[in-house]
DNA sequence: ATTCTGACTTGCT
DNA sequence: AAGCAAGCCAGAA
C-alpha cells in the first residue's frame, strides 16, 4: 500500500476544482484509509504533480513547504482567502469554511473507486478479509 | 521490536 | 489569536 495510495490522493487531489481547497484530513476521510499525515507524505512525493495549493490543512492555512507559491494560485483561481501572505509566505488563510471542495455525485463514484482500491490492495495478501 | 520523524488534527489554557 | 500536549497512521533506521 504505497503507491496505490499515493495514486488515490493525487488523484483525488487533481478532482478539486479551482477555487476550492481540501485538508489533508479530508482527503484521507475520502479515501478512508490513512490520516492527515499519510496524505501530507504522498504530497511531499509527488505533490508536485498536481493542484497541491488546494491541498491545505484543516485550519486553513497553506502548505508547509510552498506556502509562498500557493498565494498565487489562490489569487489566479479567486480563492477565498482571508489577510496576505507575509514575508513568511503566511500570514494569511483560506476560507476553507467557503472553499471546502464538494464532489458531485461523479466525483463521488470516482473517489469511492479509489477507496475500494485501497481497501482491496489492504487485503491483497490477508487470507480471511471480511467481504 | 523499538524509537524517531513528518505538506496533520483536535482540545485545553 | 497563540502556545503546548496528546492522538493518529505509516515509513525509515
């Protein structure tokens, strides 16, 4: 369970819409495997290779890596976010009260393929999985 | 097996 | 709003 997880959450990653933002935590609730932590490290591997900026964490504020980077796509996508980023890169946060990603029910048969991919991939070697 | 760490989250003060 | 501690899951040494 390694890249078959990773592959879920980048993809669920590249299911966000513009404008919109999801935390780590959610993406493993989507996923149903995991947590917060484990969708951090598949991003710190390839997050590079997707929408990684609508992936923040569950207070609102940007990633910790490229939080700087992030302000700009917020900007270009009309995310709604909250102050401005400082020379830190933060300083500011998005409203992800208003910005929570909502997948429709196609985006919801997507993502529940990936899960029961994970789940399965889980049992792939457990001779007794409940089913 | 144990210990340490990490793009995290939640509760308390 | 800011700081500290505990919880969670998985990887690596």
């Amino acid at each position: 369970m390694r890249e078959d997880y990773q592959e879920a959450v980048l993809a669920a990653a590249e299911l966000i819409a513009p404008g919109k933002v999801l935390a780590y935590g959610d993406i493993a609730e989507l996923l149903g495997t995991g947590g917060p932590r484990q969708v951090g490290a598949v991003m710190a591997r390839s997050g590079n290779a997707v929408p990684w900026w609508r992936v923040i964490r569950a207070s609102g504020e940007p990633p910790a890596c490229d939080g700087g980077r992030a302000w700009d796509h917020y900007v270009a996508e009309n995310t709604p976010v909250r102050g401005r980023p400082s020379a830190d890169g933060t300083g500011y946060r998005v409203r992800i009260t208003e910005a929570r990603w909502q997948p429709s029910d196609a985006e919801w048969e997507v993502l529940d393929g990936l899960r029961r991919g994970l789940e399965a991939a889980a049992g792939s070697g457990q001779p007794g999985e409940p089913g």
